[in-house]
C-alpha cells in the first residue's frame, strides 16, 4: 500500500461522524489532483444522483464509466457501468454502514470490491477502491467549476443494443434513389418489379436492416425516394440493395452516401406498425 493510500486508511479509521444516508455531497464536477480525469454528478431528486467519470484528451471527452447512486427501499446502491463491458449492464454496490466514508460493496465482484468516498471538505473528497484485503488504490479529488452534464434519462442497456456512442449517435448508409436506365414501358414487368420493391422494403425492415423509407416529391433530379440502411459499410450496403427487384433491373438506381445519425432512429419502427390502415 503507498504512502497516501496509508494515510487514507488512517484517517478513516480515526474520524467518526454520523453521515447522513445519501452521499448528496457529491453533486458537482471533481477532478483528479494532476490528472485530466474526472467525475461529473447530477442531483436528480433527493434519492438519485447520476453522473459521468471521464478523461480529457485534446479537448475531448471520453467517458469511462457511467454512474449511478439511488435510494431503493431500505438501501443506498451505486451503480457504475463501463462502456462496451459486461453488455452494457451495470455492476450494483451497495452502501455499507460505515460512520467514517460512504463504501459501497459487492463481495461477489473481482475487483473492485468496495468503491468508497468521504467528504474531506466543500472542494475535497478522498476516493478508496479496494479487493477487500490488501490491494487498495486511492486518490483525491478536488471540486472544480463544470457545466458537463450526464444525462438523467440514459439507459446503458438500450446504447449497447442499438449500437451508440457516448453521444447517442452512430453510422448509417443514406440511399437516394432516382429513376434508372430502364426506360420499358411494359407496365406488367413494372408493376412486378415495383410490387417485389415493397415487399423486399417489407423484409429489409423486419431485419432491422432498414430504418427509413419513402418517395419523394416531384424534382429536378430524377430522386423518387430515400432509404437509410442499418448498414456498416457501403459494400454490406450494396449487397442488401442487390435484393430490391426494380433496383436489380434498373427502373431504380441508388446513390449511397454514408450518413450519421441518432442512434435511437430505429426505435420509432415499432410505432409506425401501429399508424397505418392499408398496406400498400
């Protein structure tokens, strides 16, 4: 153990007081003495508070971990969840009765076990993360002026499933399409082809490889409509256009740009299932 993290343990095992229940003490930006590291809290009511943890790197922000501390019922629980680890679920500790520091615990973890703060004055907090037993890593943290908001409302679980980044966005491919070189005027094999055009947009949605899709007025460009594929890349793109009929024989052709976007575009699908009244 080094010199602070003894000095820590000592402290805490001299200084009693009887704390209040919830950690509200919390709420502000603190950074790390030396380090661009930081946590951010919000105060949602008197039993939440959510915040972010988060680095700096040329300007930028790169959150690490997301948190969480709530009242439920009888216990105080701090949840932290750590993008693209455990499916975007977060890891429950739960607050022990300690007089000295606020320790949140989880026996059943690796490491850490316990994650613990105490409030050394308004601007200064000692942070202890510990196995339990002799591996301790502690650190101070000094309150800062921030207008860094976490997000009340964000749901990890719902990020990891639909694909986000740390600000809800991800890529997409944005399909325009115009009229093609076929130039038949065989309204059979038209009508076919466009009737097979539906039915694959049909598919192509229930795959959940297709997001928006719709015809455009009338223009200058020839464009008849766009689509915008949950696609990676172009080529994986192209490959699902190949299944489209009137694109396949040329009454359609597609222009592919990629396109960002939020994240939560394909959540509104459900919703548009319940809207219409005759299947086109």
């Amino acid at each position: 153990m080094n010199y602070f993290a003894t000095a820590v343990m000592l402290l805490l095992a001299h200084v009693t007081f009887s704390q209040s229940r919830f950690p509200d003490f919390l709420e502000g930006t603190w950074k790390m003495a030396d380090k661009e590291h930081y946590e951010h809290w919000d105060r949602l009511n008197t039993h939440t508070l959510k915040g972010i943890a988060y680095q700096l790197k040329d300007g930028l922000v790169q959150v690490t971990e997301y948190l969480e501390i709530t009242q439920r019922d009888q216990e105080v629980v701090y949840t932290p969840t750590v993008p693209g680890q455990n499916q975007g679920r977060g890891i429950d500790f739960t607050l022990a009765p300690h007089d000295s520091i606020y320790s949140f615990e989880n026996a059943g973890h690796d490491f850490p076990k316990k994650i613990g703060y105490q409030k050394r004055s308004a601007t200064e907090l000692a942070v202890y993360i510990s196995d339990g037993k002799q591996r301790t890593i502690s650190y101070l943290l000094k309150k800062v002026p921030g207008e860094l908001s976490a997000n009340p409302n964000y749901d990890p679980q719902l990020a990891q499933k639909l694909g986000a980044d740390d600000y809800g966005m991800k890529s997409y491919i944005l399909v325009m399409l115009k009229t093609g070189s076929n130039k038949t005027t065989d309204k059979a094999f038209i009508g076919e082809s466009f009737r097979g055009h539906l039915d694959n947009i049909g598919r192509l949605v229930t795959q959940g490889k297709l997001v928006v899709a719709g015809p455009l007025g009338k223009n200058e460009n020839s464009y008849r409509g766009i689509f915008i594929l949950n696609a990676a890349t172009l080529e994986e793109a192209k490959a699902l256009l190949a299944t489209d009929p009137a694109i396949k024989e040329n009454l359609l052709e597609a222009e592919l740009y990629n396109w960002f976007g939020s994240a939560a575009l394909p959540e509104y699908l459900e919703a548009s299932d319940k809207v219409w009244k005759i299947k086109p």
